[in-house]
C-alpha cells in the first residue's frame, strides 16, 4: 500500500481471510453440543440450502453461516449418527413449536419428531 491509504488500512491485503458466522438476525436455528458431536460433517451434506458450512478445524462443529435462511426442515438432525446423543437440536421459532401432551402419561410430543406416538384410534366423544 501507498504512504496516502489511511492509517487504518495499511495491512489490510496482508490479513488472512476467515469464516464467521452470519448473524443477522437474532435466532439459533441449529444448536450443536460440543461434546456430543464428532465432526463428521454429515449433516452439513444433508442440509438442502446450504446453511452449514465445515470448520476450518477437522473434527469441529459445523458452523451455522446462514441462520436466516433455515427452513427448519430437520434433514440435519435426521442425518446425524449421534442424534440420540444430543448431538444435534432444531430451536424451532417459538411460533412453530406444535407441542402436545397426553394427561395419562404426562409424556411430551412435538410435530416433525423422530418416533412418534402412535395415531389417536379412538372415536371422538
């Protein structure tokens, strides 16, 4: 660079480039437990869009680069081999969060889970 750049951008061409998450808007589409997760970048290949991109790092977690462009469509979490781990966890939008719970059991159900209940067979009262 010329001594006439600004004092602030000399170096600039000089600096290494790196990835950082997008957050633009303020929600977590994608939560990722660190100690439950292997790496093994699986769900980066299932995701549709393309909002999961590899760390520089092998063996780390996937970095959410586009939250905004979710569409929580759960092809992460049902590709991840250590789900049932907790690996791997939609935030559904708070508006999106169907959720019921049977009073005989107390056991809590949600739309979209991996083993759902069996259908309702009883005729309406």
């Amino acid at each position: 660079m010329d001594q006439s750049s600004p004092p602030g951008l000399q170096g600039l061409a000089d600096r290494k480039a790196t990835r950082g998450p997008n957050l633009v808007t303020p929600n977590q589409p994608i939560v990722f437990d660190e100690e439950a997760c292997t790496g093994c970048n699986l769900c980066i290949e299932a995701c549709p869009i393309d909002v999961l991109v590899p760390q520089a790092s092998p063996g780390a977690v996937p970095l959410v680069l586009y939250p905004d462009e979710c569409w929580y469509c759960g092809c992460c979490e049902m590709r991840c081999p250590e789900y049932d781990a907790g690996a791997i966890r939609i935030n559904f939008p708070l508006m999106q969060r169907a959720r019921w719970k049977r009073r005989a059991t107390g056991e809590h159900f949600r739309l979209g889970m991996k083993n759902p209940p069996p259908p309702n067979t009883r005729p309406p009262v």
